[in-house]
C-alpha cells in the first residue's frame, strides 16, 4: 500500500508541477500577444502618417509643378 500512495503522489506532483508550468507559458504567451499587437497598432499608426506624408509630397509637387509650368510661359 505505501508503494501505491507513494506513486499516486509522484503522479499528483508531477501533474501539479505540469499545471503550473502550462499557466506560467500561458501568462508569457498573452503578454507576447500584448506586445505584438501593441506593435501592430504603432506601425498602423505610422503607416497613416506615411500615407499622409506622401499624399502632401504629392500635392506640393503639383503645385510646383503648376508654378514653374507659369514661370515658363
């Protein structure tokens, strides 16, 4: 009988050790979640500002475009 309650506590132990390394990952796996979508919402944030950039780029060579185009006539 000691050799049974001996085993059903190694068993016991070790799915209890099991269990907490599993919330241990879990807990690292969602704040790697976290970060990454922090991430995520930092580049679509630039990538906003780049299209903005771009779109302004754009305009300010149009209008000099339109001024030498004056300049010339």
């Amino acid at each position: 009988m000691k050799t049974v309650s001996k085993l059903l506590a190694i068993i016991f132990l070790m799915g209890f050790v099991a269990c907490k390394d599993t919330n241990k990952e879990e807990e690292e796996t969602l704040a790697a979640i976290e970060e990454i979508e922090t991430i995520e919402k930092e580049l679509e944030e630039i990538a906003v500002d780049i299209e903005k950039s771009v779109k302004d780029l754009e305009e300010a060579l149009k209008e000099l475009g339109d001024d030498l185009k004056e300049i010339d006539n």
